[in-house]
C-alpha cells in the first residue's frame, strides 16, 4: 500500500520502550510516531509530549483506505502489533452503515443495494464518534447486523485510547473526516486476489451466495 507517509516511517522502530519519564524528549531516542506535521515522542496514554516539549492531548489517528478485502484490517493488526503500545482503538467503518429502509431491504436481497458507495455510510455519525475518541472521551459504537442490515440494539462501548486505527473503504471520502486523521495510508491489493477473499468472507461470514457477492463487487 502507499499513503502520505510511508508505512516504514509509521514503524521505524518496533522495539520502542516506554519512556521512565514522560519529560524526556533526548533526540537521540526515535519517536512513537512521527508524520510531515506531528511527532509523538513518549509512548503510553496521553498526554504525550512533542519534540518542542508541548503537551500533545489528543489522540493520534491513522486513516486505512483501501477497496473491499483489500487487508487493511490485517494491515492494521500488523500496526497495532509493531507499535507495541498499550491503548488501541481499530475503529471499523462497517459499524457505521446506515439501516436499511423497507425499500432498501428489498434491493439488499436482490443484490441491487450498493454497499460501496459513500452513501451508505453514516459519515455524521462517524466523524462525532472519532472526534470524542481523539479527544479520549468513550463512546458507543453501533453494531451492524450484514443478515438483517440493520443495527443491533445493544451497541458497544469504547473508550480513549492512545493511537485509534480507522480502516474502511471509504474512509477517505469525508471532508470533515480527512481532518481528524494524523495520517493516511491506502491499501492496494489485485482485484482477483479481493475477489477471492471477499467470496470467501461474505459467504461464510455474512451469510451471501456467489451471485450476489459477484454482482456486489461488480458495482
């Protein structure tokens, strides 16, 4: 994949230790994360500390793009496990598709109703929920239903943390989303090979049949 910063820059230095305290920014010592406009020099929950000595409150958001089955949840685990830092939020975007009307369930179960559009996300609901995360507030997330396509009732509770993953194949379309994120890295995978694995998820997963997956991804 390719993004505005290299994933070699984003993980430079997976034997970070944490610091002893929380005020030593010795130059010498290679930072948690670093992008073209922000360093993070002490590893743990926040605050953290940048290279001017500035406490750094919120959250650092790395932004996943990427088309469906293309990795980027496993492009994100790869992060979370090189970064070794104690607080991660992964934030899936398919949390935020939108129910479906009764008209729009119909198209659903013709494999007429497109789920890889902008449209079907809840983008307003989305931007709130990570604006309060990277401002370490908790939150609740809705949890998506793919048989019924619609939200569960219970949603999940989620609390701040010290870097949060945001992957989806969408997750660059939003104005105001595009502002929350830290840094961007796009995952590009061949689409035989997306084909195959998303075959492979929906139909054990989500319950789907080979002709609607196929007429789905053809969209």
């Amino acid at each position: 994949g390719s993004g505005e910063d290299s994933l070699d820059r984003l993980l430079p230095h997976t034997g970070t230790h944490r610091r002893k305290s929380a005020t030593s920014l010795s130059k010498t010592e290679p930072p948690l994360l670093r992008t073209g406009t922000r360093t993070i020099y002490t590893a743990g929950r926040p605050p953290w500390y940048d290279e001017h000595g500035a406490q750094s409150k919120e959250a650092f958001v790395i932004g996943l793009c990427g088309g469906s089955a293309s990795g980027k949840t496993t492009v994100s685990n790869k992060i979370i496990e090189a970064l070794d830092v104690p607080w991660v939020v992964l934030l899936s975007m398919d949390s935020f598709y939108k129910g479906l009307s009764s008209e729009e369930q119909v198209l659903a179960a013709n494999n007429d109703y497109n789920f890889d559009h902008p449209g079907a996300f809840d983008f307003e609901l989305l931007v709130a929920t990570l604006r309060k995360l990277k401002q370490g507030k908790s939150v609740k997330i809705p949890v998506y239903d793919f048989t019924t396509h619609r939200r569960q009732k219970d949603w999940k509770n989620v609390y701040g943390a010290s870097v949060i993953i945001l992957e989806g194949i969408m997750a660059f379309a939003d104005k105001e989303l595009l502002q929350l994120l830290d840094m961007k890295i796009f995952v590009d995978t061949d689409s035989d090979i997306r084909l195959v694995r998303r075959l492979r998820r929906d139909i054990t997963v989500r319950g789907r049949d080979i002709e609607g997956v196929i007429k789905q991804y053809n969209k």
